[in-house]
C-alpha cells in the first residue's frame, strides 16, 4: 500500500512538472487586461500599451530596446506617417540605433481586427519575442497587458479553424501522439470546430468535410457539408507554436 502511494505521488509530481514545462514552451500573444482594454478601441488597431515595452538580449540580460507606438522619431526615409495610419504605427528602438517602423503584419491579428505582439517562449520571468529579444513578465502585467497562451486562443470562443499550411495535422481517437489517425486534414476542403474539453496540448474537435470551400459561396450546412468527423486534434506542437490558424481577414 505505501509503494503504490509512492507511485501516485511520483505520477502527480512528474504531470504537475510536465504541465508546468508545457505552459513554458508554449507561444501566444500579448492582450489588454479588461481595465486596459476599455481604453482602446474596440476593434481595428494596434494594442500595445502607451509606454511600450523594453527589450532584453537574454532573460534578466542586457538592454537591447524598446517597441513603442507611433512613427519612429528621427528616422528620416523609414515611413511617412502618411504612408500608414496611425492607430498601426508602431517602431523599434535598438540600442545604440536609428529606430525603424514595425510593419503591421509582424502582429499577430485577432478576429475583431485588432493586433497583438506574438511570443515564442517563456523562461525565468521572461517572455522571448518572435525577433528573439525578451520581455519582462512583470513589465508586462505592471502595463495592464497579459499573456495569452494559444492553446487558449485556439480553444475559446466560437472560432472556424483550418490547419497551417506548413503543418500535418490529423483527427485522432484519443489525445495521445499514438492513438488511431481518423482523418488526414488539409486546409482546402476542412473546417474545424474546437470543443473546449482539451488534454495535454489536445483538443476534442468536430472536423467539417465541404464539397465547396466557403470562400467560393460554399456553406457550412446542408449538402455542402459531405461528412463531419469527431475526435482529438494536436493544438500545438512540440516548439509551442499552433499547428491550426483562424482567418481574421475572411476570404
């Protein structure tokens, strides 16, 4: 009896350990707290707070500088503040450099059309940027800001997703790497519905099979729908980047 308590208490130390290291590897994005949130509008722009955010080389390393919003100051030829509008305006300051703009597109866009600065990775404190320098997690929360782990992007709310182009994604019976594949998913003619019910870095998800992709007038309902499949779907993979994506934009 006291062996097998032994056991049990190892098992519950080792998921506990896992799941930690899991939310660590795990990527996202950054989000206004509600408070925050209120005061920015409520779709079509940039959230990142007023005062921006510091850059490190290395968890607890050096200054290496600071994304802020607006057009870059005394960066003559790098954009004109005409060329884009101001609610997207958003630069670089290196250290010991000339500023430069940050294109739009290197946010991550949400489904209301605003924009949020993506991390990769998570370690000692510190969030790592997708260009590889590192914020501070309390810099972050001390902004109203906090993090959005994708796993629970991906699986709240009521979203249509199609897996990334790059990415093999299949159906499976069970949340386990082995368990049996149902259905190989492409990204022309299947939809997914994610079910909140999730374990590990798996989801239950209804998986949709259409004769017409929606972008070319073809609906989710009656004959267009061919078959619908049920089972679990690997979320994120092993680097802690999602393995499905959402369309913000529409077709």
């Amino acid at each position: 009896m006291k062996l097998q308590c032994i056991f049990l208490l190892i098992a519950f130390q080792t998921f506990i350990i896992s799941f930690s290291f899991a939310q660590q590897d795990q990527g996202g994005f950054l989000s206004p707290n509600d408070s925050v949130r209120r005061l920015h509008p409520s779709e079509n722009t940039l959230l990142l707070p007023k005062t921006g955010f510091i850059l490190y080389d290395a968890p607890n390393g050096n200054y290496a500088g600071k994304i802020a919003v607006g057009f870059p100051p005394n960066a003559p030829g790098t954009m004109s503040p005409t060329a884009v509008d101001s609610s997207f305006a958003s630069y670089f300051a290196p250290f010991n450099s000339r500023p430069f703009a940050i294109s739009i597109n290197d946010y991550f866009e949400t489904s209301d059309d605003c924009f949020h600065l993506s991390f990769k990775a998570q370690r000692d404190g510190f969030v790592q940027t997708n260009g590889g320098l590192w914020i501070a997690v309390s810099q972050i929360l001390e902004s109203g800001f906090k993090l959005v782990y994708w796993m629970d992007f991906y699986t709240s709310g009521n979203k249509l997703l199609e897996p990334r182009a790059e990415k093999k994604l299949v159906l499976r019976e069970s949340p386990y790497t082995d368990a049996k594949i149902i259905l190989e998913i492409d990204n022309y003619y299947f939809f997914i519905s994610i079910d909140p019910e999730t374990e590990g870095y798996f989801a239950q998800a209804k998986v949709y099979q259409v004769h017409v992709h929606p972008c070319n007038d073809g609906a989710l309902e009656g004959d267009n729908i061919l078959q619908i499949y049920s089972g679990w779907i690997q979320i994120i993979d092993e680097a802690g980047q999602p393995m499905i994506e959402h369309s913000p934009g529409g077709c």
